[in-house]
C-alpha cells in the first residue's frame, strides 16, 4: 500500500501505521487505502465515498468469515 501512495503522503503512512493501536489497524489500512488514486465506476465512486465516510455497513472483514470462507473468498 505505502509503494501505491503519493511520494508526498509515503512518510504520513508509515508514521500513523507504525503507532496506530492493534485493534485499529483495518480501520486505518482501509482509510489509507481511499487515498490511493484509482478509476472507479460510478458504483465504486459511491462506494468508495460511503467508506470514507465512515460507513461500514456491508462490509465483511476476515476476522468475521469462518476459516473457510476466508479461504475461498478469492
């Protein structure tokens, strides 16, 4: 992720991410992650602007997926 952001932000990154407390860590990889310039389209832009807000509804993380889901979920 840090070699995909702006040279500008790469210093900011590793600071927060070298601090930021263990049970944060998704919260913060994915708000660093809307950072990244990408193409979206118009669904991803919604997206893409809904979890920047801070709305996570809809969105599965690992640690909720049972061992196989996990491993199949591509």
């Amino acid at each position: 992720m840090r070699e995909a952001l702006p040279d500008a932000l790469r210093a900011q990154f590793t600071a927060e991410i070298e601090t930021v407390p263990a049970d944060q860590l998704q919260v913060v990889l994915v708000r660093w992650a809307m950072t990244i310039p990408t193409v979206h389209d118009e669904a991803e832009e919604a997206l893409v602007a809904r979890v920047r807000s801070g709305d996570f509804t809809e969105v599965t993380f690992a640690e909720d997926l049972g061992d196989d889901e996990y491993r199949s979920a591509g």
